[in-house]
C-alpha cells in the first residue's frame, strides 16, 4: 500500500457542512454587519464578541434569529432601518402632511417619499391632534417607534441597545358613530334594498387594531424590508 493511501486512511477528509447550518452561519454574519452598520451604543465595530462578553451578555447563536420576527427582518436590513422607521412614522403624522401639496412645502418635511406615499396609504393608524407631540413631533415618534423596535427584539439582542425614549404605544380609538337623518323616500329605499343584492366593504374603522404605533411599524416592514 503506498504512503499516500495510507495518509488517508488515517486522516480521512473534511466531513461536509449541511446547508442549514450554511444558511445559519451566513444569517449570524449578516445580523452581525447590520449591527455595526446602525453604529448603536455598546456596540464594538472591531470585536462585537470581545464588547458583548465585557458588557457580559451571552453570544448570539442561530436561535436568536428567528426568521420570522419582523424586530429580526428590520434589523437585517441594515441602512434601509431607518427609511422603514420614517414610514412608520409617516402613517402616524399623516395628518400633518396629508394636504401639503406645494412643492417647496413638500421638500421641507423631514420625510422620503417613499415613505410619505406609506403614510398616506395607512391614514387610518394615524395619530389624533391630541396624540400628536407639540414640539418636533417628527423626531419624537420616531424615538418613541425606535424604543418599540428594540422591545420586540429578542431578549439576546435587545440588551445591546439602550432605549433613549419610551416605547410608543397608541390604543385603539373609539369611534362614535351617528346615524343619517331619515330619508323621505324610505319606503322606496326599503323597496330598492329588497332588489339588490346586499355588499359590505371592509373599512379600516370596522377592524379596530389593538395598538397603532405597532401596526404602523409591522406594516411597514412587511412592505419595505421584503427586498432587503
């Protein structure tokens, strides 16, 4: 037998890596560049590791990133976090913008378009005139959307950051409903709805959302992160 057979025989090669724990490795690898990339207090550019064991805080594995958290989707797409965020907000602070239309109105609003058409296309979360912050509102939703962001993410990764404002929480509003005046030609009303055939149109008041700032963000990183 020659030498060569013999060398394998001994140190037989490398075993093969499963593509499941490929696909693991390279999602670690991508939460790690999207965290560097948010440059986030606590956080070491250099050594992420070396700065999670100082601050002792366990290491991230392949279970701390479930695919199907949204906190997880939003923190993967790195930059494009911040644009998710400001569409966020603009579904809240619609009302501040809805009737802007001049140009130079437009270019003044600390928004993108891309998120300004969200807001518009998500009116009915938006915030009341009472809800709405009376000094730099636009700032101040966002802290309060970025605080509820680092609330749902994973225990594991959520100790990395600090919460600089409270989280923002919007419930449900009451709609007070009121009924039409009686119509003069009820009873050929009555006559025409015998007729027709009956069809009800959902209406975003009908569903009621349990909190708006969280359905405002979740809407929009199902829209904007799907690329990402």
């Amino acid at each position: 037998m020659s030498k060569a057979a013999d060398r394998d025989q001994i140190s037989p090669g490398p075993e093969r890596v499963s593509a499941q724990e490929v696909a693991r490795a390279r999602l670690r690898a991508r939460a790690s560049a999207a965290r560097v990339t948010l440059r986030r207090p606590s956080l070491d550019p250099q050594g992420r590791g070396g700065a999670r064991k100082a601050r002792d805080l366990s290491p991230v594995g392949a279970a701390d990133l479930p695919d199907n958290s949204p906190a997880v989707q939003l923190l993967l797409s790195g930059k494009r976090a911040e644009l998710v965020l400001d569409a966020a907000v603009a579904a809240l602070l619609s009302p501040l913008f809805a009737d802007v239309i001049v140009s130079n109105k437009v270019a003044e609003l600390p928004l993108r378009r891309v998120a300004r058409e969200f807001g518009l296309r998500h009116r009915h979360l938006a915030m009341t005139l009472e809800e709405i912050p009376q000094q730099e509102p636009f700032a101040v939703v966002k802290a309060g959307l970025r605080g509820l962001w680092i609330t749902m993410l994973p225990p594991v990764l959520g100790r990395e950051w600090e919460i600089a404002a409270q989280p923002l929480h919007l419930p449900t509003i009451a709609v007070n409903r009121k009924s039409a005046p009686p119509s003069r030609f009820r009873g050929m009303s009555r006559w025409l709805k015998r007729r027709r055939p009956k069809h009800v149109l959902p209406l975003a008041v009908e569903s009621p959302v349990e909190d708006r700032a969280e359905a405002a963000l979740l809407s929009a990183i199902r829209e904007l992160c799907g690329d990402a």
